[in-house]
C-alpha cells in the first residue's frame, strides 16, 4: 500500500497523493507531493503508506456534512468512473479474451434494457446514489428537489459507462476513457469508434422522459471525461488506468479539443488551406465568445445568446479592418458593415460540426446546437452580381488586345490574361479551376477536344464541390482562337519547368489564381460598377446558355453545378457528343470576340490537324 504514494525521480522518493475531487477547488492543487528525506526504498514505503494514511483519515473526515450541489456531481462522476476502473482491473487480471461470446454481448444488452427500464423509477438510481453518499460519510436528503438532476445526469454518465464496457468486450478502446492510455489503445491517428446504433435509437427513445423529473438540465452533465477526474484515494485497481490531469484536460478543454479536431481533419485531408484558415477563424471566434472553458460548460443558452446578440453585430473583416479592437468593442461598432446571413450560418455549421466531432470522441456527452438551424438567405438583388452586358464584353477584349502596345506591357504575364477570360466567357469555369489546368487535363474523346476539371493533391488542383468534377467539351470558339495551337507549344517547350498550362501561375493558399486578381481593377477604369467582376463571366455563360437550352442536366454538366432531382444524383455524368451540341449554342447577342481581339478564326482543316495531335482518351 505504502508502494502505491512512493514516487521515484532518479533515486530521491517523494510521497505523492491525490487529492480529492471534492477539494481541489478548495486547496487549488490537484496533488499532494512531498520529498522523502531517505534513500531506502522500504523505509521510504512506510514513510508514505504512514503519511497516506492520516492524510486519507483527514479528507474522510472533512467530507462528513460538507454536501451540496457543487460536491454531490463529483459523486457521480466518481461512482460511474470505479464502474468502469473495476471493470478494467477485472479484464487484466482475468485476460478477458478480444472477442466475446454472444452470451456476453447478449448479457450487456440485457444489462442496457434494464437500465432503461429502471430508470422509469427514480428511487432506483437515487438508492444508489445514496448508498454510495453513505460509503463517502455524506448526507444525502432523499426527497430534496436536487436529487432529480442528479437522477438525470446519473442516468447518462452510467448509460455510458455501461457502452464503453461493451465495447471493450468487443476489443474496442477507441474511446474517450481509455484513449490517453500509451499501451496500444491511443486513437489519436484512427477515426473514432461509432455508436453502438442499437443502443443509440434505445437512449434517443428516452429523450421525452428526462423531462418528465421537472428540472432544468445541468450545465455540466456527466461525461466520461469529467469522470476520469473522480478518484478519491488512488488505489492498485485504479492507479494504472485512471489518467493524469494534463491528459484529461487534452479532451476538456476547448483549445486542445479544437487542436484536435483540426489536426484529424488535416489527417484525413478533408480540408485546403483556404479552407483551413476559414475554419480557424470561426473555431477561433468561439472561443473569444466563450473563452478557453470547459466544453461540458456551454450550453444551449449560449449559444442561443450568440446567435441573437454576436453574429448579427459582428462586424465584416473585422481582423483586416478592426485589428486592435476586442469584440466587445468591435460588436459597438453600430456604422461599421456587419457580415452578411450567408456568413452567419456559415459560423453556424462549423461551431455545430466541431461539436458533433466532440461527442462522437465522447468529449462531452451531447451537443448544446443540436436541432438547431439556421438559413442562409441570399443577398439582396441590389447586392448581387450582374452579368457582363455585350458592350462590357467588347471594351474588355478590346481593352485586353490593346495590352501590347501598351508602354507597361508585361510579356510574360499576358498569356493567361489573355485566355483566362476567354475561358471563362466560353467554358463558364470558375476562375481557380482554369487557372489550375495542366497539360495532362486537355485531352480529345472521340474526336472531341476536351478539358478535365479534377482534383489531384500532388498538382494541387480541387474543386469547389463534388459535382464540380467534370469533363467538358471545348467550345469551338477557343479552338478557331489558336488555344490548342498554344497547347501545343507549351507541350513543346523544352525547358518546362512544370506540367501547368498557364507556366507563369504559381499556387498560393487560395489556390493558382492570385495573379488574376489584377482583373477586377483592370476593368474598374472603364467598367465602374462594383457589381460586375470576374465571377460575372460565369453568370453571362449561366444566363445565354439558359436562353437557349431546355435541357438544365447538361447546364448543370458543363459548369460544374449540383445536378438536379434523383437520376440527376446518380447518373451525373453528361455525353460528351450532347454537352458539345448544348455548349455550342453559347452565342453571344452582339457580340462578336474575333472582331474585339482583332483576330481571324483558323480555318477547319487547321484545328483538324491540331486535333489529330492531341492525347486520346475513353469517354
């Protein structure tokens, strides 16, 4: 026993305690460590099995008459936690085999129903509680009003543990209990384990009944977490599970659960850079709102608060624009712009999805946004942008002809200013999937020269969504322009320094398509309204092609958009010989490009011939 304080650093014993859940607020400490002036070992262990003893005889003492609600939830944290310690200590020492009978899992389920069941009777669970207050020397009131959100929460922490057993029968220790352990069971680097659903739709079917005990849910329910943080006197049994506090704190806390949770997502490559910054910054913000807290602590209230009072005075680019300001003397500024309901709910999702992954990893037992939702309106029409008029078209291809003879012409810059434009006039591409193509994503099916919009982590190219993956025809209008002629020179090249179609773009964080941020100032000296930019190439593509083509489907084919009803989800790929039909409808009324460029279209055979040299591929 006296073993079990002794600590070890290079030859100098210290005795070291725990000190009681119920008295860290108290004391400020966690521990009790003192040095032990000996250097036998045995001498040492009496030392601090005598010092274990009065100081446990102590705090069992104090304990006597010191119950109210602040204490009694460490009551219940500790008693679900040695539900699960002695359930551990009996699986080593018995070496519980991985993979248990049926009896077993048929035995926890039996287990589970039970537990459901007795919980329609409050007085069960409040015997036990009670019986446990008394092996603690505590008065516990029977009848008081705070035994019913105790009964509650001690529903839920044992519903838990009663899971967590189950699934280490199974083998399974990818849980938030045993998770920190260096033995094997760490699943920092694995997805975590899923509900058990059976056992799911059991508690889900319990909701309604919690309502019925007549109190208000706590602000901090039981979870495994917190329960890790319940031994009174460290014990053989208990020692070698329970973890310390820095290991604990790793999945309370909100900036180590935030960490957490970007990390596995990096991981799992489920975000880019742009995107990852975005997500920083609305993490980022809920903690400014709520503080470096305890993420058992927030509570739907708060977030009710944030939503009514937070968001809609947030101010837009507040960092670039309002750099030394707090929020709360930002959310004062009553002229500044705020951000619009499109980013409101952007917050929204990610503050709900950074949640959801907290109970999935058992960080807190449910999540306070759940059920709630918010819409994103549009903008306003008086908001939005316009499409490119055919006059605008003309001035800006003749504007981008005249570049050459301008005094500060950049040569090497004017290759992708020139075909950029055209591309996303003719293709309807969004401007990063243009400036992202490579040399391998210009290919011919079937005589038909084509272009792929893909996603390649190695080339770094993505798309905005799934459906923004596609293959699509070129229009004839690039072809009589020269571009496969450009291609071709650019294949040709012999020093090529990489396999990009545009060789001047480099990738940033937002992508291949920095360097073409010059054109919204371009067109801002001749094209004053903030309304039209290069998005608006898309909308001209968007509104002529709906003009002239009944068949939405193949729109939706040829500009990447989500396709539309049950076979437009499953079957979302368009022929290439009808999205060429459909595309080459794009006419522009009063417009005409070769006149604006001052340029002839190739004659047939010469495209023909530039075709035949293209790479081939399967439709």
């Amino acid at each position: 026993m006296g073993k079990d304080y002794l600590l070890d650093r290079n030859g100098t014993f210290y005795f070291r305690m725990r000190v009681p859940a119920l008295f860290r607020k108290q004391l400020g400490i966690s521990e009790i460590r003192h040095v032990l002036k000996d250097s036998n070992l045995n001498i040492a262990a009496q030392k601090s099995k005598l010092l274990g003893k009065e100081l446990s005889a102590l705090f069992k003492k104090a304990m006597i008459g010191m119950v109210n609600m602040e204490l009694l939830f460490p009551i219940i944290r500790q008693l679900c936690n040695n539900i699960l310690c002695k359930d551990e200590f009996g699986r080593k020492r018995m070496l519980f085999p991985l993979a248990p009978s049926a009896e077993y899992c048929e035995e926890h389920r039996a287990i589970m129903r039970g537990c459901y069941e007795k919980h329609n009777t409050s007085q069960y669970l409040a015997g036990e509680l009670v019986e446990y207050a008394k092996q603690l020397n505590l008065e516990v009131d029977w009848d008081s009003f705070e035994m019913y959100p105790l009964i509650h929460n001690f529903f839920l922490g044992r519903s838990e543990a009663y899971r967590i057993q189950r699934e280490r029968g199974k083998g399974n220790y990818r849980n938030g209990f045993d998770a920190p352990f260096p033995d094997g069971r760490v699943s920092e680097i694995l997805p975590p384990a899923p509900y058990d659903p059976e056992l799911v739709s059991m508690l889900e079917g319990q909701k309604s009944r919690f309502e019925t005990f007549g109190a208000k849910p706590q602000e901090e329910p039981v979870n495994i977490e917190a329960a890790q943080d319940a031994s009174v006197i460290p014990s053989p049994e208990t020692e070698s599970i329970i973890p310390d506090d820095s290991q604990r704190a790793e999945a309370t806390i909100f900036s180590d659960a935030m960490k957490s949770y970007l990390r596995e997502k990096k991981i799992f490559k489920k975000l880019d850079g742009k995107s990852e910054l975005v997500l920083k910054s609305h993490l980022h913000l809920f903690q400014e709102i709520m503080g470096d807290v305890a993420l058992s602590s927030i509570s739907r209230g708060d977030i009710l608060a944030i939503m009514e009072n937070i968001l809609p005075n947030y101010p837009k680019n507040r960092n670039k624009k309002y750099p030394g300001l707090t929020l709360a003397e930002a959310l004062d500024l009553t002229d500044a712009e705020k951000i619009s309901s499109k980013t409101q709910k952007s917050y929204f999702d990610d503050w709900k999805a950074f949640l959801n992954w907290c109970v999935t990893c058992r960080t807190i037992p449910f999540n306070p946004m759940e059920g709630l939702t918010m819409e994103g309106s549009e903008l306003p029409k008086d908001q939005q942008k316009k499409r490119f008029r055919s006059e605008d078209l003309t001035l800006i291809f003749q504007k981008i002809a005249e570049m050459p003879t301008q005094k500060r012409f950049y040569r090497h810059l004017y290759t992708f200013r020139y075909w950029i434009p055209i591309f996303a006039l003719y293709q309807g591409m969004r401007l990063n999937e243009i400036c992202q193509l490579h040399l391998e994503d210009v290919f011919a099916i079937d005589g038909i020269p084509c272009l792929c919009v893909t996603v390649d982590e190695e080339k770094k190219q993505k798309t905005k969504n799934r459906q923004s993956r596609r293959v699509v025809p070129i229009h004839s209008v690039l072809l009589k322009l020269g571009f496969l002629q450009f291609y071709l020179d650019v294949v040709a090249l012999p020093d090529r320094p990489n396999s990009q179609l545009f060789q001047k773009l480099t990738f940033t964080i937002s992508g291949y398509q920095r360097k073409m941020g010059w054109f919204n100032d371009f067109i801002n000296d001749f094209i004053p309204d903030d309304r039209k930019s290069f998005h608006s190439f898309r909308h001209s593509f968007d509104t002529c092609l709906m003009n002239r083509e009944q068949n939405t489907f193949l729109i939706q084919c040829l500009a990447g958009y989500k396709r539309n009803g049950e076979l437009g989800e499953r079957y979302s790929v368009g022929e290439i010989k009808s999205m060429k039909t459909t595309l080459e409808k794009l006419v522009y009324d009063n417009f005409n490009i070769f006149e604006a460029l001052g340029k002839a279209p190739l004659a047939d055979a010469a495209i023909a011939e530039q075709i035949a040299h293209l790479p081939v591929r399967q439709e």
